[in-house]
C-alpha cells in the first residue's frame, strides 16, 4: 500500500506542476492577443472606425467643431465632423500629386470620394489618402478623414480604416426599445 500512496502523490504533484506551467503560459498569450485586437473609436455617436493595434490619440483640438487625431509612429489620421479639408473641388487632381487615384463608393449608404495620392516631402516620399463622406462637389461634406505617412502600407492602411467607418442609424430607422 505505501508505494501506491507514494505513485499517487508524485502523480499528483506531477499534475499540478503542469497545470501551474499552462496557467503561466496562457495568461501572457491571453494578454497579448487581446492587445493585438483592433480597437474602435467612438466619435461623440456621429461615427466611429477601427484602428489596428498601436494607435494613439494624439490631440483633441478644442474647437467648436469635432476634430480628432490619431498616431502610430509616422502615420497620421485626422478626421473633421460637418466639413472637408480637401483642396477645391474644381481642381481635385494638383501637379505635384504623383499617383493619383480617386474613387468614389458609398459607406453607410451615403456618397464618399476617396482619393490617393504621394509626393515628396523634405527629401521623403509621402504617401496620402482623403476620404469625403457626402456631396464633395457642392461642399456638403458630414466627414473628412485623412491618413498620411511615408510607409508604403499607408494607401492599403487608409481603405482598411475607411471601410471600417459606421454611422449610427437615423432616427426613423433605428429599432424602438422595448
């Protein structure tokens, strides 16, 4: 009997080394995917968007109007609620916009115009995209966003964020509590 006792305790002293190493391990890991995990910004209930893991607010500028930005490393975004930062509507495409590309789609159900574009910039190539959410043309803009840095990533960065942008319902079509 005492050498069945003593296979018992080693067994369970064996067991319980283990379970304490997979806890130990599964924490951390647990840790770092939730961090790796997008995250969405909430705007004041006009919009929000997702931003990959990193990104942080860099200023909210105290003006009257809802304005934003936001930071990883080089990259920048800035949005503006109710009115665009885009050149003229007449002359979209400037001389020293190299690859130029404009698109338009709708998000939300309402019209944007989403363009792209690089240039130099103190000896460094720059890349951009804008994106105008509303009547462009006319000046009827409810959302300006721009995303800028010198990664090559930075256009394929900006339509993943510009997809990812979710207007609240309008009051006639939201669901009515019950």
């Amino acid at each position: 009997m005492p050498q069945a006792r003593a296979r018992s305790t080693k067994f369970r002293t064996i067991f319980s080394v283990m379970v304490v190493i997979i806890f130990a391990l599964a924490v951390p890991a647990f840790r770092q995917q939730k961090e790796m995990k997008e995250h969405t910004v909430d705007v004041e209930d006009l919009f929000s968007f997702r931003l990959p893991p990193g990104w942080t607010k860099r200023s909210s500028f105290n003006v009257a109007e809802v304005r934003g930005e936001w930071a990883k490393g080089g990259t920048k975004l800035v949005y503006v609620w109710g009115k665009t930062e885009s050149g003229d509507y007449g002359v979209r495409r400037q001389a020293w916009m190299n690859g130029y590309e404009e698109t338009t789609t709708r998000i939300g159900g309402r019209p944007a115009n989403i363009r792209t574009f690089s240039r130099m910039k103190d000896g460094m190539r720059m890349c951009y995209a804008e994106m105008n959410v509303g009547n462009w043309e006319k000046g009827e803009v409810q959302l300006y966003m721009r995303i800028e840095g010198s990664d090559p990533t930075t256009i394929e960065l900006a339509r993943q964020i510009f997809k990812s942008v979710t207007f609240p319902l309008p009051s006639p079509e939201r669901p009515v509590p019950r």
